[in-house]
C-alpha cells in the first residue's frame, strides 16, 4: 500500500525565509523546519512527551531539523527499536 502524504501549511503564514512543513504518513507525523526557535521548541517537547510514565506518543529528531511523532502501536515499535540500539 502505498504511503498517502499530504502537505499541509503552517498554522500561521511564515515569514520570510521561514518554511514549516508537515508531511502524514501512515505511521507518523513529520515537520521539517529551518526555523533555529522551532528546532528548539521541538527539541524541548521530545523530553516532556518521551517521559518515562507513557508508552506514547513518541517524538523523535533525525536528522537535524526534521522531527517525526508516533502514536499507537508505532510509538511502541519505534520506542523499542531506539532502546535497542
């Protein structure tokens, strides 16, 4: 089956030079930003939503920039894969 992706826009208009993309895919969530504050931001949630006390979502930056969040049963198998390595 192949992937359905579908471009959405930023919540608000971006300013110049500032490009935020979201692509859905099946298993997950993807925002690509350039943006140094949303990178933050993003890296900030990773460790607020990848706490300990829930299996899920799952928020994961790679490569840089380019952030994916898993919910249901792929936050699990992508929880496990990543506590593999």
């Amino acid at each position: 089956m192949p992937r359905s992706r579908v471009e959405l826009g930023a919540a608000r208009e971006p300013g110049p030079g500032r490009a935020v993309r979201v692509r859905v895919g099946e298993e997950c969530l993807e925002f690509d930003t350039a943006s140094t504050r949303e990178v933050m931001l993003l890296r900030r949630w990773i460790g607020r939503v990848n706490g300990p006390m829930y299996s899920q979502p799952y928020l994961v930056e790679g490569p840089p920039g380019r952030f994916r969040l898993y919910v249901g049963r792929a936050a699990e198998r992508v929880r496990t894969a990543q506590g593999m390595r």
